[in-house]
C-alpha cells in the first residue's frame, strides 16, 4: 500500500494529549510498542483547573502541573509526543485476511497505525442564547481559571448548576467582586464539600429556577435578560453547562456512539471497530473523573498490546 510506504507506521497511535492519552502512551511505552500520542492541547483541559484534589495519592496538585507530570512520564518509556490537530482517520482494510490499518493525517503530516487508541475528550457546551457566540471572548467565558483574574472586583454569573460550575463560581470568587449561580433547577448538584463551600461564601449568590434567554452588550457584556422577563446587569458570564464529547473522527470511520454522542467502549475499552478503542471523558462511562480516564486508558493499552499478538502483526521493539 503506497500511503502506508509514505506515512510512518507506530504499534498504536493515541489521538488526545491528555490524562487519558498520556495514561495510555506511558502503558503502551511499557508494553514495547511503538507509540505516538498526537494531540492539540498538551496535558489537555485538565490543565485549566485551578487545583486537583481528589486524584489518589496526590493529596493537591494545580491542574498545570498534573498535566506536564502525566506528560513527562509518556515520555519516559519512549512515547513520541507530537502536538497538533488531527483532521482525518482513515480505515485501510488489510489484504487476505490481514488486520486493518489506520491513516491518522494533521494538516501537514501523516502516520499509520494498527491500532489507535482515541483519547479525545470533549469540548465546551454551548449556552446557545442570542449574544453568546457575538460576545465571546469579550465577557463570556468558559473558563474561570482562564479569565477569571480579568474580572478582578467585578460582577460576574455563572451558569450552571453541576458540580464544575461550583468549582468554577469558588475560582470567581477568590476574583470578583460578587459571583451569581444561576441554576436552571431547583438544586445545586455538587459534592458536598463543594456545594457547603458554595452555600457558605459571602461573595457567592445562588439563583435557583432561573435561565438566561439572552446575553445582552455591544463591545462587551454589558446584561443578562433571564427568562423570566428580569435583566441583570453583570460584567461577565461564565457557562459551564457541561461538555460535548469530540467524537466524529471515531464516527468517521464507523465506531458505535451512544444517544449522546459518546463511544461506546466495553470492560476492555474496546470499540466495535477491530484495534480500535478509547478512554476518558469521550466514552460512555457513567462517571467521568481524571483517576476513571487514566484506568480506562491503561485497560486499552493492554488490551491493544494483546490484539496486536492475536492478530499476529508484528511489533516493533
């Protein structure tokens, strides 16, 4: 296969430079396969969290600093880290019987692999109300750490009602002036410790039943027009809502989704797709947390070492 000929061939190819792409290429270093993890964001969104404290074994780290210690130890058994944005994954079907093979392009270069292991997360989900997409980046946000230092003594909402806008109002709040929850249910679903931190800080209001129809500014945010007919006057909107999983580069080359958009994996992170799986928040586990995307991650490094031995392709020492 002439493409094949032209585009390096690695073992696995990890398409996510995150906790579970990191997690999966220091596994598949250990496993002796030649590996390539290929990503756009290094350390991926973990690294906009102010602080992790609830990974096992590592009492408090910054989200910057988890990122790059995950990093540095893919690099370690011999992972190659390459940043950019993959564009396409191609399915090329093997001959007599032999495995299939996969192209994964960026906009320069290109790679095969014979197996791939999609570790691609998700993005921000979208408020989708008049104002949001005209006024981002000039008061809308979705992300505190990020942004939050730029609203220092000011007014600021933030929607959402999960345990992530919780953290995100608390990050605020160590910024602003005052910080506005509003939650489109009548409960705040938090973890505890977080939901008392909420409920306990002066600088944080909670609105509960409240939604917002329309964000209201001409250069910058300027108001909120809530569904009840009521405008806020406010200097920035945070949205945490929740995340999409970016999942079409699987979808492309025919592995399952869920009702969510999410890839179905099963107990050995295996897709429907021969020697191909995934792990972290882009599959469908109930709960997604750093520690459940690192485990998800090195079940399907073992599980991709072991395909590539029962298909009987060749591994590269």
């Amino acid at each position: 296969m002439e493409e094949q000929k032209q585009s390096e061939l690695y073992d696995v190819i990890i398409i996510g430079s995150g906790v579970a792409g990191y997690s999966a290429g220091m596994y598949c270093g250990r496993f002796n396969l030649k590996t390539l993890v290929i990503g756009d964001l290094p350390g991926g969104v973990i690294t906009t969290t102010h602080l992790v404290e609830n990974y096992p074994g590592i009492p408090s780290i910054t989200g910057q600093d988890m990122g790059m210690v995950f990093m540095e130890h893919a690099k370690k058994f011999g992972a190659v880290l390459k940043n950019g944005r993959v564009k396409q994954v191609e399915k090329h079907l093997g001959e007599q019987g032999e495995p299939p093979m996969y192209k994964v392009s960026t906009a320069k270069d290109s790679y095969m692999g014979k197996t791939i292991i999609f570790a691609t997360g998700t993005e921000y989900r979208k408020l989708g109300v008049p104002g949001e997409k005209e006024l981002n980046s000039k008061g809308v946000s979705y992300c505190a750490l990020c942004d939050g230092a730029f609203f220092k003594e000011k007014e600021v909402v933030i929607v959402g009602g999960g345990d992530s806008s919780a953290i995100e109002a608390l990050i605020l709040a160590e910024h602003c002036k005052k910080v506005t929850m509003l939650v489109r249910k009548d409960i705040l679903r938090a973890e505890p410790v977080n939901h008392k931190k909420v409920m306990e800080h002066p600088k944080i209001e909670v609105k509960f039943k409240t939604e917002v129809a329309e964000i209201r500014g001409t250069e910058k945010v300027e108001s909120l027009l809530l569904k009840s007919g009521e405008e806020m006057k406010v200097d920035g909107v945070f949205i945490a809502i929740g995340h999409i999983a970016l999942s079409g580069l699987a979808k492309e080359i025919g592995v399952e989704l869920d009702d969510h958009g999410q890839i179905k994996i099963n107990r050995k992170s295996e897709t429907n797709v021969p020697g191909v799986f995934a792990a972290g928040d882009v599959v469908d586990s109930p709960f997604k947390q750093a520690i459940t995307g690192a485990s998800e991650a090195v079940v399907a490094s073992y599980f991709a070492y072991t395909y590539l031995q029962k298909t009987a392709t060749k591994i590269s020492y």
